[in-house]
C-alpha cells in the first residue's frame, strides 16, 4: 500500500542553458510493482524576468523531444506562464530534467505530490 501523499515544491530556481537535472523522484520504498510513480507532477510556473523573450523546455529523463512534457516555450519578456492541473508520474528516481535559452532569464517553479 502506497504511504500518505506530501504536497512538495520539487524546484524553484533557474536552470542552466544546458540540460541539468532539477528533481529526482524518490526511490520505492513501499516495494510496489515497477513502474510504481512515486511523485507526480501537478503544477509548472516559469517567469520571466528579463526584457527579451526567454525559452524553457521539461522533460522527464532528458530534454530530447520523445521525453518533453514541456516543449520548448517562449515566455515574453516580464511574464510567466502557469501550467496547472498536470498529472505528471513519475516513476522511482526518474528525472525531471530542464534548460533555458537565455541565461538568467527564467525562473521555475515546480511542485507536485510525493507518495514513499
């Protein structure tokens, strides 16, 4: 039986312009069957606090387009975007990989649920 539920803020900082990774899903704890999620993604904020446009990309176990829950988006310049009511699993020590285009530009925010 999966253990309680903990509302998390996985990230919030700004990720590099090179592919980095920004969380890692806990390991099984609870000896469930493969590929039992042991976090989930529910919500994505990205500003930009920058004068130009800025991009960022998401994706889990890599940034490549077969991995992607956020494809490359533009974020105008002294906006965000809020990516809400995601039901993103993630298996045990999955990543949650991301990258920015334009250095400084962008901040993230990810949150979701951890169940161990």
């Amino acid at each position: 039986m999966p253990g309680t539920p903990n509302i998390k803020k996985f990230y919030q900082n700004q990720p590099s312009t090179t592919a980095q990774t920004i969380y890692t899903a806990p390991s099984n704890t609870q000896n469930q069957p493969t590929p039992y999620a042991t976090a989930v993604i529910k919500e994505i904020m990205a500003v930009n606090t920058s004068g130009s446009p800025a991009t960022i990309t998401l994706g889990v176990n890599g940034v490549a387009a077969a991995n992607q829950i956020l494809p490359t988006k533009t974020v105008n310049p002294n906006d965000s975007i809020v990516i809400t009511q995601l039901n993103t699993a993630l298996s045990a020590n999955d990543t949650l990989q991301a990258l920015q285009g334009t250095s400084g530009a962008i901040t993230l925010v990810v949150s979701g649920v951890e169940v161990q």
